[in-house]
C-alpha cells in the first residue's frame, strides 16, 4: 500500500516513534528509502492557510497556492466511508473530477514535452525531422498515461451507473410494487 503517493511511507504528518518531535506538531517527518535517509520538513499550515508564504523544506520553496489540487482530491477519495448511497455517488463525482483533473494535466504536460524535444538540436547529424518524430515517440507514452486517467474517471461513472441499475432501482421497483399491493384496487368506470 502506498502512502502520499511513495511506497512504504508513513503520511506527511506522522513521526517515528522515539523520534526528538514525536509530541510537538511542527509537521517534520523522517522518511527512509533503502539506504538513503531523508529529512523532509513540510509547513504545518494547510493548503489554504497562507497564500504567499512559503511551505519550507522538500519542495523548492514554492507556495501553498503553488500546489497542485491532486493531494486534496486523492485525500477526499480516501476519507468517503460508505454508509449510503450517497456516498457511493460522490466516491464516483470525486474520482471522475480527479481523472479529469490528470487527463487535462498529462495532455498539457505530453504537448509541452513534444514541443521542447522536438526543437532539441543535438549533435550535427541529428536533423530536425528526427527531433521532432523522436519527440513524438517519447511524449505518446505521456498521452497514453492521460488516456488512463480518462479511463479512470469514465470509470467512475461506470460504476456509479452500474449501481443505479444493480442496487437502486431495484429497491425502487420492489417499493412501488409494495405500494402498489397495500392498496385495495379501487372500482373505475370509464378508465383503462
């Protein structure tokens, strides 16, 4: 299972136990991969909380407004618990608005990527033409992981739309035939 995106990690706002700031809520953590250890300090303001400030440590010193939306969607996929029907539907609003969300990223991201390496000029028998199908050839695969988050939200709706059909209106029907059956039929003339 993966944590904020990086295997086997513990969550932005966890530390170690033992650790010198396992009681103070500064946000730094400690995260180790293989060997290496890396020391990781993270504001402990939220998204929100500050429009200019800097957030510190890992992230090259860009703002909370700098941030991408990404870690709120995935943060609201995974706090849905399922306790109605509601939550099924806005399980599905929140991962098809996430999909949608990487589709239009991943295409802009492809696009930018083929038009830097398609200007590339590398050594002298390296032509223009061949820039520019390389760089074509690199940034389908970036296309092709846009396609996927597609498929994800499409699948989101699915799935929303399977449940309508395998659950909800059959509890609908069996209601109204319920219904239908309490009731005395009444004596009509002149209706079909």
């Amino acid at each position: 299972m993966t944590t904020n995106g990086f295997p086997n990690q513990a969550p932005w706002n966890a530390t170690p136990p033992g650790s010198a700031n396992s009681g103070s809520s500064t946000g730094r953590t400690r995260h180790s991969h293989k060997e290496k250890t890396y020391n990781v300090n993270f504001s402990a303001k939220g998204p929100g909380d500050s429009a200019g400030g800097s957030s510190g440590g890992g992230d090259g010193g860009a703002s909370a407004a700098d941030r991408h939306q990404g870690d709120r969607l995935i943060h609201a996929i995974e706090r849905i618990e399922f306790r109605s029907d509601k939550d099924i539907l806005a399980l599905a609003k929140a991962i098809n608005h996430l999909g949608r969300e990487l589709y239009l990223i991943l295409g802009m991201r492809a696009e930018e990527l083929n038009g830097v390496l398609s200007q590339y000029r590398g050594k002298w028998y390296t032509f223009g033409t061949q820039s520019r199908i390389k760089a074509r050839l690199v940034s389908a695969h970036l296309k092709v992981s846009a396609e996927a988050a597609k498929a994800l939200g499409v699948g989101a709706l699915k799935m929303a739309h399977a449940f309508d059909r395998h659950f909800v209106k059959p509890e609908q029907e069996a209601k109204q035939q319920r219904n239908g059956k309490q009731a005395r039929p009444t004596f009509t003339i002149g209706e079909d």
